[in-house]
C-alpha cells in the first residue's frame, strides 16, 4: 500500500508522484484507489482502476536480448478490452535501456475520470526479479 501527495483544491490534479511497490505475486494487477481530501470525515472515494502487469512482464523478460533496438521502438500495443482499464490503445517501450508502458486507465465506480500513470520494472540486488535463472 502506497500512499502519494495530496493535490489541494484542483478539479484535475497532477501527481507527477514516483513510487516504488514491491511485487509479490506477478499474476496480481495493482490496484488504485483515487480518493478527495477532506479536512472534516473520512475522504470519499473518487473511483479505482486496476494495472495489468501480465503485457508488460512479457516485454520486460525480454530485456537481455533488446539491447540493439533503437530507442523509442514499441515492443508491444495493448488495447482496451473488458480485462483491462485501459481506455484507449498503451505502448509499451524501449528507451535508453529502460522499458516502460504509458497508460491511460479509467476509473471504474464512477461517472467518469481517468488517471494516467507510467510502469518500469526496476530489479533490486539480492531479490528474485524476472530473470528466471535467479
């Protein structure tokens, strides 16, 4: 569970937040929970959204062999479906060693709303990361 910085008084707010979870069980989506801010009571809940790890685990397992790709090449495009937030079409790509996937997830439990959020895959030394030789 990780909590970001609240963005007072804005219909629109921006995190620009840069958090770091430990995965356990990689056939687990992330959960988001977006809430308000109340200064009085408990904060209302502004709606949630679920990130499928499963598209970008296949890309990143991959990383060893990516290394003569140009920069900025896709390496897989997953669109919206009804197993996914997404709402509209996410990339996932290879940049200056790094993969990361843009997403634009709707939040479900709501009228409307969406949060967009960037995911890169950092492994720590001394744990088990994606590298199944590990």
């Amino acid at each position: 569970k990780v909590k970001t910085n609240v963005v007072k008084k804005n219909c629109n707010p921006e995190w620009c937040d840069e958090v770091s979870l430990s995965i356990k069980d990689l056939n687990d989506p992330i959960e988001l929970m977006v809430y308000d801010k109340d200064t009085l009571g408990a904060d209302d809940p502004m709606g949630t959204a679920e990130i499928d790890l499963k598209p970008y685990l296949e890309a990143a397992k991959l990383r060893k062999e990516l290394q003569e790709l140009p920069n900025g090449c896709a390496l897989k495009k997953v669109q919206p479906s009804g197993t996914n937030d997404l709402a509209d079409e996410s990339r996932i790509l290879w940049e200056n060693g790094r993969i990361t996937q843009d997403m634009r997830l709707k939040l479900r439990n709501v009228e409307s709303g969406e949060v967009l959020i960037q995911i890169e895959w950092v492994d720590i030394p001394g744990f088990k990361g994606l590298d199944p030789g590990f």
